[in-house]
C-alpha cells in the first residue's frame, strides 16, 4: 500500500536522521541532539499508527506497551528544549528541564501498569478499581490538554532570544507546522473522545503530514540551512568513518608528525563544530569560556584546541573567541531591537567579562573604541 510505504520512508528517514544528528562531530550539540529525539518520538509515533492500519497490535499484543505509552507527549517537550538549548545560558539555565518530563513518565506509568494486568496477565486489576483507572486517564487527558497547546506556545517567546535571523526563520516554521499538527491531533481526539465521531480519516491525513515535518527537517535542517555550515564536511562525514580513527586521533592528541600538523585545514571536522557553535550556540557568549570547556565539547584536548585556531586561523584562542563577540556587539549596534541597551551592557551580554578587555578587544578588533564605532555606523 503506498499510503503505509509513504509512512515507512519517513520512519526510517527520522531514524537514521536522528543518528546521525547524535554521533556526528559536525551536527551534534546540546540542542541539535533535542531534534534528533523530536525526530525519534516522531518516527515512533508514526510507527504506532502504522502497527494500528496493518493490525499488528492484535497479531501480537505485546507491542501495545510501546503503543499506550503517550509519546507525542515528548514532541512538545523536545522542541522547546531544542529552542531553548540554542540560546545563551543564562535564559536557559532559569528553566527546570525535568517538569516538562512529568506528563510522558506519568502517562507512562499508567498505562504500564494497566498493560501489565490487561497484556500481560502478570496480576489482575479488580472491578472495583476501574473508577479510579478513569480517574487516571481523564489526568492523562487533563496534562495532554496544558502540554500540547501551551508548551509550544511558550516556545515562540523563546524564539525572540535567537541572534540568528535566518535561524530564527528555519524554527519558527518547524515550530509552527509542529504546533498546528498537534493542536489538529488534539482537537481531533477530543471530538472523537466526546462525540464519538469517525477521526480515522483526519488522523491519517494528520499521519502524512507527520511525514512531511520529517522530511522538511532533513531538507532545510541539514542541507539548505545546514546546521554544520560546511557542505563539503557533511559529503566528506557521509562518505568516510564516522570521524577520526583512534589511530588518527592519538596521533594528533600527541601532537608529534610536524606534517600533521600542516595538515590542519579549514574543513577540519572539529573546527567546524567549533565555528557552528560559536556561529548558532553562540558558546562566546559564557562569560567563563575557555579552551578547557570547548575541548571538552568537541571532544579533544585542550592543546589540540589551541593547535587548530592558531593553524587555522593564524590567532590564538582569546582573540578568536573575542572576534565573535566583537561581531556581535557591532550587530546590536545596527539592531534597533537594542537601541536602550548602552555600549557595557552589550558587551558584558556578548561574553566579554569587564569595560576594560571589552574596549582593548573591540579596538583590536576594528581599531575603533565602540563609541567611536557607534557614531560612525550612524
């Protein structure tokens, strides 16, 4: 059936997208791998519709666990994690991560529990104790009604502190098709709940278009925004090992073959997470950065940090990180979104840690001092 096959493309699509998005040195970070489990729970929800039309789930009962278990409850969750893991900490860290978790474990728990009388058999739910499963599912029901409309909703005031513009662009079309397809699952249910209406059309509708996010994911996401910046690293990644040999990467972590050494170029794959970091994470802006806490993100030594910009760009670790915050004074300079916000201020929000280093970098940088450049940019 095409319809099925349409919907096992973009299973597999999601699946494979999201590993790669995990174990590539170019696309993982703190808020790519929260898309990679969007596309996950996605790809699961999309399988349990599929197990549902072939009737798998009566063919073997056992997969009603991985069914029952609310997932599109994740889907909400992850892409407000993705949004907020791509803006600077000090947002990020005001919000508690784990209470957006309650509704899937809850729901989770539930249903386990009564799968494990109605499935299993392992005990047996008496009569008496139905009123208080229902009670249970209409709080299921309940979390399903805040989470699904809300969560997201709060994502787009989130959005307002992406630096990006053509970032912010990508998200918030991800964001809003990912809101519309849950608020018409939602209503959906809820008039096939009460009014016991036939939803089994708008829910395949609704399935396909699940497809669609996925692909358009994998399309703009990666290839037309892409999230590593470098179209010859992500052919170079797809077509070679995973990254480094151990054998190649011990070579460079002892840092002895001067040729090695020469070697380092531009599309260096650890270079090119460390410009993608500080391009969309925007790591320059922790006040606290410093090459052991970039190292340890990228997964390398210290030394071969260093190593890497001074071959590369021929400066040292201070003044490379001091140029993108240099850059991104000078664009809230141009941005009337920042016109009350005096010159220390964007400084002192760019990462840079006192007036004295903002000012010597910034004059280093564009050999003006920022008042000088204020004016001037008027």
């Amino acid at each position: 059936m095409i319809y099925t096959a349409l919907l096992n493309i973009a299973i597999f699509q999601g699946i494979v997208l999201g590993l790669i998005i995990l174990k590539s040195s170019i696309f993982n970070s703190n808020s790519n791998k929260y898309l990679a489990y969007l596309l996950f729970a996605l790809s699961i929800v999309l399988l349990n519709y599929v197990f549902e039309i072939e009737g798998a789930f009566t063919s073997y009962p056992f997969l009603r666990f991985i069914d029952d278990v609310e997932w599109i409850f994740l889907l909400p969750v992850f892409i407000f994690l993705f949004i907020i893991n791509r803006i600077d900490d000090t947002i990020k860290n005001r919000q508690k991560h784990y209470l957006y978790y309650i509704p899937f474990a809850y729901s989770s728990i539930v249903h386990i529990t009564y799968d494990l009388s109605n499935v299993a058999g392992i005990y047996k739910i008496p009569d008496s104790s139905i009123f208080l499963i229902n009670i249970l599912m209409l709080i299921q029901l309940l979390f399903a009604v805040i989470i699904i409309p809300f969560l997201p909703l709060y994502s787009y005031f989130m959005i307002k502190h992406l630096k990006d513009s053509k970032e912010k662009k990508w998200i918030i079309t991800l964001l809003t098709s990912l809101y519309l397809l849950l608020l018409t699952w939602l209503t959906t249910y809820l008039v096939g709940l009460f009014l016991g209406l036939d939803i089994s059309s708008t829910m395949s509708v609704l399935a396909l278009s699940a497809t669609f996010i996925i692909h358009w994911t994998a399309y703009i996401g990666i290839y037309k925004y892409k999230l590593a910046k470098n179209k010859d690293a992500v052919f170079n990644f797809l077509n070679t090992d995973v990254a480094l040999s151990y054998g190649n990467l011990q070579m460079v972590e002892n840092n002895t073959p001067e040729e090695y050494r020469e070697a380092i170029t531009a599309d260096n794959l650890y270079f090119q997470k460390l410009e993608l970091l500080c391009k969309e994470q925007h790591i320059y802006t922790d006040s606290t950065l410093n090459r052991e806490k970039v190292a340890e993100k990228l997964g390398i030594s210290p030394g071969y940090v260093s190593q890497i910009i001074n071959t590369i760009t021929g400066d040292n670790f201070a003044n490379y990180i001091n140029n993108y915050r240099v850059e991104a004074v000078k664009e809230m300079i141009s941005n009337s979104e920042y016109e009350n916000y005096n010159l220390l201020t964007m400084g002192l929000e760019s990462g840079f840690t006192s007036k004295t280093t903002f000012y010597k970098a910034f004059k280093k940088v564009t050999g003006q001092t920022p008042n000088e450049y204020k004016n001037t940019s008027k």
